[in-house]
C-alpha cells in the first residue's frame, strides 16, 4: 500500500512539475510539513523585494534621453506636479498633473511647432499621408513614463520605440518628440497631448510590479486626449517585456491600434484589438515573421 501511496504522490509531482515550465505563477511549491518549503520562501521573500525595489528605483533619465537621442529622436523632459517619489506614491491625483515648470516648456514647444514628419512614407494611402503632412500638430505624441516601475522603462521602453517607429513612418505620420516624464501617472499624457494639441497619445509607462515581473511595461492610447479623459477611452497593451508581450509583437499591435483609432476616431471601448486577425489589418502589415 505505501508504495502505490508514493506511485500515486510521485506522479502528481510530475504532472506539476511539467505545468510549472510554462508559467511564472506560483504553483506546486511543496510544503514542509504545514509549511513552505524554505527555498520557496526564499524565493518568494526575493521577488517581493525585488517588487518594492522596482516601485522605489528613480527614473535614470539621463540613460534613456541618450539611448532615445540614439535612435534619432528629439526628448523633452517633464514632470508631475508630485515633486519626490514619497508623495507621487501617496497623492496619486498629483502624478497626474504637470508642474508649472513642464507647462509653460510644452507651451512653447508647441509655440515653435513641435512636429517631427515623416521624410520618407510608405503608406498605401496617399492621401492619409499628405493630409498627416500638412497639419500643423502632431498626430501622435509618445510619453515615456516612470510610473510603479522605472526599472521596466529603462529595460523595455527604447527597445520598443525601436520597433514602432518605423511603422509611424510608413503611416507618414507626424509624430511629436518623445516626452520624458518622471513621478508621472497614465493620465499624464492626456494634459501633455492636450498642450500639443496632438490627436493620439501613447503612454508608455512601468506597471505595477508582480512578483514575478518586476519590469512590464505598459502601453495606454487614448484618441483626442484631454485633461479628464475617462480610462474607458483608453486603449491598453500589459505585459510587454521579452517573458512576456514580446517588443515586435507589441509594436505591431500599438501600430494597428493607432492606424485604426485614426481611422474610427476613436478609442477605448469603441476599438477592439483584432490585431492578430490579418482579415482586419489596413495597410499595415508586421515587419518581423509575426502572424
């Protein structure tokens, strides 16, 4: 009887062993009498500190201007109205308003004209194209943001942007120099696009730390963004880093989702991500062996 007792216990760790190669998630620890085994506390203790670490790391700024001014782009940098970590992770509402200081420099940068176009486009739709170069604003503005994980910013945002903004391109749109914001919440970007009078913003922001992803990045898109804009106007990509939504893929999916909010004039609940359905792709097609 014990032997078909320990046949029967070995198998069902196997059958969990195998389960666990295709998840982070926190299953089949074992258990040391009522306990957890000390390696899985362990374990656990580690992920937990590396959560908090993520939450508390300051925005390197001076890292990720350089490495966006490496793939030729213009950086601006901003900030909340939240001046230290301590109070953005107290006082949320503050996180979601710039400073005087940013206002007054998105002001002027608006002023001058602020657009970055398109030198070279590849859009099937001429007439898309001509009409992006014309405007006197910007159709899209990205913000990069520190949000409840710097450390998923310095990891995930520039390799991302990497693989978007060809498709920007090949969308001859006109695209606003990426703003650079620290204590910085998703509604951020609805008053830094409303100052630039851009008709897209993409915020890409650090989530809230997991236990086992400390450095995802998230992606929100609102159409027609504006100071109050509710998150039911909002479009939102989780999980991009290379464990997870990996930077092609993610990149793809921002690209469709801004094609196609431009073309429905909306966001939010109003588009439905059918990135992955190729009977609903536009013009754009992925630029990697992604199906």
């Amino acid at each position: 009887m014990n032997d078909v007792r320990q046949h029967v216990a070995q198998h069902e760790r196997d059958c969990w062993e195998e389960l666990r190669r295709f998840t982070d998630a926190r299953i089949a620890l074992g258990h040391a009498g009522a306990s957890m085994p000390t390696a899985e506390l362990l374990r656990f203790s580690l992920a937990h500190a590396q959560a908090r670490d993520a939450v508390h790391l300051p925005l390197d700024k001076t890292l990720v201007r350089s490495q966006l001014e490496d793939l030729g782009l213009d950086v601006v940098d901003v900030h909340s109205d939240a001046p230290d970590r301590h109070t953005f992770l107290t006082r949320p509402d503050l996180g979601r308003r710039l400073c005087e200081e940013s206002i007054t420099k998105l002001q002027d940068l608006a002023f001058k004209g602020c657009c970055v176009q398109s030198q070279e486009s590849e859009c099937a739709d001429s007439d898309l194209c001509s009409e992006a170069k014309s405007a006197s604003a910007p159709d899209i503005v990205f913000v990069v943001g520190d949000g409840l994980s710097a450390k998923a910013v310095h990891r995930q945002a520039v390799a991302l942007l990497r693989e978007t903004m060809p498709y920007m391109r090949r969308l001859g749109l006109a695209v606003a120099p990426i703003v650079l914001a620290e204590q910085c919440r998703v509604a951020l970007g609805d008053e830094i696009a409303q100052l630039l009078h851009a008709r897209l913003v993409a915020m890409l922001i650090g989530e809230r730390p997991g236990l086992s992803s400390p450095d995802s990045l998230g992606v929100y898109l609102t159409y027609a963004p504006h100071i109050g804009s509710l998150d039911s106007e909002r479009n939102c990509l989780s999980n991009i880093r290379p464990e997870g939504l990996p930077h092609p893929h993610a990149a793809f999916k921002l690209a469709w989702l801004v094609e196609s909010a431009l073309d429905l004039a909306a966001t939010g609940t109003a588009l439905k991500d059918q990135s992955d359905d190729s009977r609903q792709w536009l013009t754009l097609r992925p630029m990697t062996g992604i199906q």
